[in-house]
C-alpha cells in the first residue's frame, strides 16, 4: 500500500501566506507532518505528498518522502494534484487531503478495508462539504459537494484497491481540470465499480478551510 497526501493547493480561503498543511498545531506539529507520522505509525512507510503552493516549504518540513510537483496547480483542482501522483503507480492506494486533522484510529481502520473505500460520517453538512448517499448496502451511490439529501460529510480520506486503479487512472484523466477528485469516484460508481462507506462518527476528523475551522481544530486535538 501507498499514501498520498495532496498539498499542492494555495489554500486561499483560509487567508495565510503558506501552504495551509503547514499550520502548526499546539502540540507544535504541524498538520502535514501529523499526517506523516499517523500513516507511518500505521505501517505505511511508502508516501508521496503532491506539491505545489510554495513547495519548498513543505519539502524542507519532511524528510524520507517522495514529492510530486503539479507543474499547473494554480489552474487545476485535486483530480489532476491525484492523478500527478497515481499514473505510474501500481499498487493499493490510501490517499488524504493535506489540510485534514483526524485520529490515528481512522488510518489503522481504512488501510485494512478490502474493498474501495470512502471514510465518511453522518454529521449535517453545508455547502462547502463534499456530501454523499448511500445504497441500501453501504456503497456509495453519489458524492459531491451538490448532494440533496445527504447522509453526512465524505471526509476525504479514501482508498482505491489495486484492481481497480486502472480504471481510477482513466477517471482522473477524464476529469475536467477543475474537477474535486470525487468527481472521478463518481465516474466509476457510474460504472458500476464500487466504493463502500466506512462510517467514522465516533473519532475526529476535521478539514481546514476556513479560519473557524482552524480555531475549532485546536480546541480539539490542542491537548
């Protein structure tokens, strides 16, 4: 299994400077190498982070990674920041937004999964969630930022098994450039390939986009 953390972004809702994934925690850990050191600790040893946004700040962060620089990140959305990173990979592939906070519990339960998968919970959404719906055995049916009705919040925290990364490939290249990389999701669920949902409501989980989601981000993982 490989990781693949998408950092290339300039984050500028948030409204600082630098790459958002390098805010830094009260712990004085900043987000992204949190993230480095959960997945290492879940035995994912194999990570690439997509760069782009002042790379050379992350870059200078993080030591035994393997960078990927999204030469367009400026034009382009996170289905091409992915697909910069899986197109010469062969292998499961667990892959996280760069802005994202959670609990290690979450990594340890979506690397065992058999199957593709989406970590999702049922909390009530806004505009700016990434939404999805459910079948009636727990795959994934529609996800994206326009969903009625929405079961809760698809977290951005996912896996894609081996077998099924061709076709993943092909949907991120079909992916128009300003396309989230649920778009491509939804390509295969279109097709019939299944993503299953893996319900995580009981751990933290929180994704920075805004300045009051960094706030309500230490009050809870500030201890």
């Amino acid at each position: 299994m490989k990781a693949v953390i998408l950092a290339a972004g300039v984050g500028s809702r948030l409204g600082y400077p630098n790459p958002k994934s390098l805010l830094v925690l009260p712990t004085g850990e900043s987000i992204i190498a949190r993230q480095v050191r959960l997945l290492k600790s879940e035995g994912i040893s194999d990570i690439i982070i997509v760069v782009g946004h002042k790379k050379e700040l992350i870059m200078r962060e993080l030591a035994d990674i393997t960078f990927i620089f999204n030469p367009d990140y400026q034009n382009t959305n996170t289905s091409k920041s992915l697909l910069c990173a899986v197109k010469n990979l062969d292998d499961d592939i667990l892959w996280t937004n760069g802005d994202l906070i959670y609990d290690q519990e979450i990594i340890a339960a979506v690397k065992t999964q058999n199957f593709n998968t989406v970590i999702v919970n049922d909390s009530e959404c806004g505009e700016e969630e990434v939404k999805y719906q459910l079948d009636g055995n727990g795959n994934i049916t529609l996800i994206s930022k326009e969903v009625d009705n929405a079961r809760g919040e698809a977290l951005g925290i996912n896996l894609v098994k081996r077998e099924s990364l061709t076709d993943f490939k092909k949907a991120l290249e079909e992916c128009q450039d300003n396309d989230y990389f649920e778009m491509a999701i939804q390509i295969l669920i279109n097709r019939d390939i299944i993503f299953k949902s893996y319900n995580v409501s009981g751990y933290r989980c929180i994704e920075v986009d805004f300045e009051e989601d960094w706030q309500r981000a230490i009050r809870m993982f500030g201890l």
